[in-house]
C-alpha cells in the first residue's frame, strides 16, 4: 500500500486521530513513566494517584482496578494486540490517551475510549545533514554519524517524527518532553532481559524479549544522546530503579523520599 492509499484508508477509518499538535506543551511539572521490568511491581501507585502517568504494553496491568487513568499509554509493537489481547482492552478501555505507530491503525484492536494519536519515525539524516545541520527539535548526535546510527537521536517535536531505541520507555521520555513535563520519574526501566516483565507469571504467555541484542547498539546510545543533548534544568530525568542497566551517571538514582521532596518543592 502507498502512500497515498494509506492515508485513503485512515479517512476512512471511524475512529478519530487527534493532532499531535493538540498535546504538545500543555502540561508542567512532575510525572512517572512506568514501565514492565520488575522493579515496578513494588510502585504504590495509590500513593501517586495525583500525578500523571505513562505507560506502556503489558504495564497497563498495575492499573487495571486501580481507579487510576494512565495520562498516556503506548503501544509500539503491533504484535502485543495478538499476544496479549486482554491486557491491550484494557489500555484501550482505561487510558486518557493512545499513542502507537501509523501502521497500528488498521488493527482493530486498537479501538481507544481515549483520544488517539499517531506518530511516525524521525527521518533518517545523509552524513553531511548530520555534520553540517543542526536541529533544535530532532536531537542527534554527530559522533553517531556512522551507518544506522544516524537513526539514533531525540525528539523534542513528535509531529516531526520519534526515535527507535529498541525499547518502548524511550518513546515515552520523547512523549513526556513533547507533553511539556519537566520532571520524570521512571519506574521499571530495569532493562533486565533475564528477568520476568512483573506482571507475568508462571505458565502465562510470554511476549518475547531483545533487550540484550539491542542495548548496546541502541539503547545505551540513546540514554548517552538523552543525557548528554537533552536533559538539564528544564526537563529532568531520573530513576527508580535500582537495578536499573542505565548507568547513574547518564540517569541519577532516586528513592521515593527523593521523589516526595521533589514533587512537594
């Protein structure tokens, strides 16, 4: 299917896509990112009810009869709809808002009560676009500029495209910046492939895992471009994980007391 075609069918669609451009610096402040590593199982998330959060995938689990809306919910890998059908209904019956990739769109099970948002991939840079052009918006690094790498970067404005570290909580941060938060808190970015995600168990289906093929080539270089390019004053990140394979040094180590000092003030 072209271009072309693909937008035809989208029209067509009942369901409403929403301008990324509607969610883009509406907000300020705090907000947690929750992820599936193991470490999140121990969130209160009662406690935090009041702030807003992201998730994403199988995370939606720690809000199903929680009385807790997820701010955001993303989805980046279309295969989770059929792998884990249950737990997609539920982030699409319980989240304020959706976002996925275009091509998530001609799944029916991406039916939200939420608003609906689609995000495309940052356009990939020539060497000398790399070397000679500085972005604001589309944030890469030039010691990157070798091969895929040039796929590696940040995105301050969604509307123009995301970045694909590998794993989804990257996406998040992207969206969080693009939501305007300025303080995040992420809760289960362990990134520990030999560990079970916290909400599987015993004899359930388990969605494969590529954390260790892609950490080094991607991953650990986007956190290295998020450090390094993007954080600062104006939007901080940390981390609560304390098994967390994102080094101190890229992203400081919080606890909650951390946390509860940092909301308040």
């Amino acid at each position: 299917m072209d271009v072309v075609q693909e937008a035809r069918e989208l029209l067509k669609s009942p369901r409403q896509v929403r301008d990324l451009e509607e969610c883009r610096n509406i907000e300020s402040g705090a907000v947690f990112i929750i992820a599936s590593g193991a470490s999140a199982k121990d969130f209160p998330l009662a406690k935090y009810a009041d702030v807003p959060m992201i998730t994403m995938n199988g995370a939606i689990s720690l809000f199903i009869g929680s009385g807790v809306k997820p701010y955001f919910y993303i989805c980046s890998d279309d295969a989770f709809y059929r792998e884990q059908p249950r737990l997609s209904g539920e982030a699409m019956r319980l989240s304020q808002r959706v976002a996925v990739p275009q091509n998530h769109m001609h799944y029916e099970a991406l039916d939200p009560a939420g608003q609906l948002y689609l995000l495309t991939r940052a356009p990939k840079l020539s060497w000398f676009d790399l070397m000679c052009r500085r972005d604001e918006e589309l944030i890469r690094s030039r010691k990157l500029g070798a091969g895929r790498n040039r796929s590696l970067g940040f995105s301050k404005n969604l509307k123009r495209g995301f970045f694909d570290a590998r794993t989804v909580a990257y996406l998040a941060l992207q969206i969080a910046y693009h939501v305007g938060f300025t303080k995040v808190f992420l809760v289960g970015v362990d990134l520990d492939q030999s560990a079970n995600r916290f909400y599987e168990t015993p004899g359930s289906f388990v969605s494969p895992c590529t954390l260790d093929e892609h950490f080094h080539t991607r991953i650990l270089p986007s956190f290295k471009i998020l450090s390094k390019y993007v954080m600062n004053k104006d939007f901080q990140v940390y981390n609560l994980s304390r098994s967390s394979r994102i080094p101190a040094e890229l992203v400081s180590r919080v606890t909650f007391e951390d946390v509860d000092r940092m909301i308040a003030g």
